[in-house]
C-alpha cells in the first residue's frame, strides 16, 4: 500500500505542482496587466476640443472691412483701360506661305 502512494505521489506530485505554478503564473499575468493599464490610466492626457469660442468683434470687423475694400478696389480697376493700348495682330501667312505668329504691336 505504501508504494501506490508513493508512486501516486512521485506521478501526480509533479502534475499537480505544474498546474498550480501555471495558474500562479496566469494570475501573476492578469495582475501586471491590470497595474500596467491603471498606471497608464493615470498618466492621460485628455486632448478633447472643448467648445469653440466664436470669433472676436474685432475680427469680424477687420474682415468686413477688408472685404469691401477688396472689392472696391477691383470694381474700381475694372473699368481702367490699360496704358498704352496695344492691337493684336493674329497669325497670318505671307505670299511664301510661311506662317507669321500672331503679336502684339
């Protein structure tokens, strides 16, 4: 009877003792995992855009302003003939059949 337990002892002890240090080492896993997550969670930095705060007075007055004098000044430069008005001469052959580029005179 003796040597069945020891037997059992010597075939199971091994056994059992890899299980238990297998769970051991899942648990201890699971634990750093846990601590590494919380300690991550610690060190956040929220970057979320709060609510945007609309444009100063100042500014939209400055752009409206702007605004129109732009297009002032472009309704203004419209009607401006340029200096020195220049004709075009489109491109044309001579009596040789050659081509003459079309120019500005």
């Amino acid at each position: 009877m003796r040597s069945i337990f020891v037997s059992l002892l010597f075939f199971l002890g091994p056994v059992i003792l890899m299980f238990i240090l297998r769970h051991l080492g899942l648990l201890l896993h699971l634990w750093l995992a846990y601590r590494k997550e919380h300690r991550e969670a610690e060190n956040v930095i929220d970057v979320t855009p709060g609510k945007p705060h609309p444009p100063s007075r100042l500014f939209v007055v400055i752009a409206i302003l702007a605004g129109f004098a732009f297009a002032w000044l472009a309704w203004y430069h419209i009607g401006e003939e340029p200096e020195g008005s220049r004709q075009y001469t489109p491109a044309q052959m001579d009596e040789h059949g050659k081509v003459i580029p079309g120019q500005l005179k």
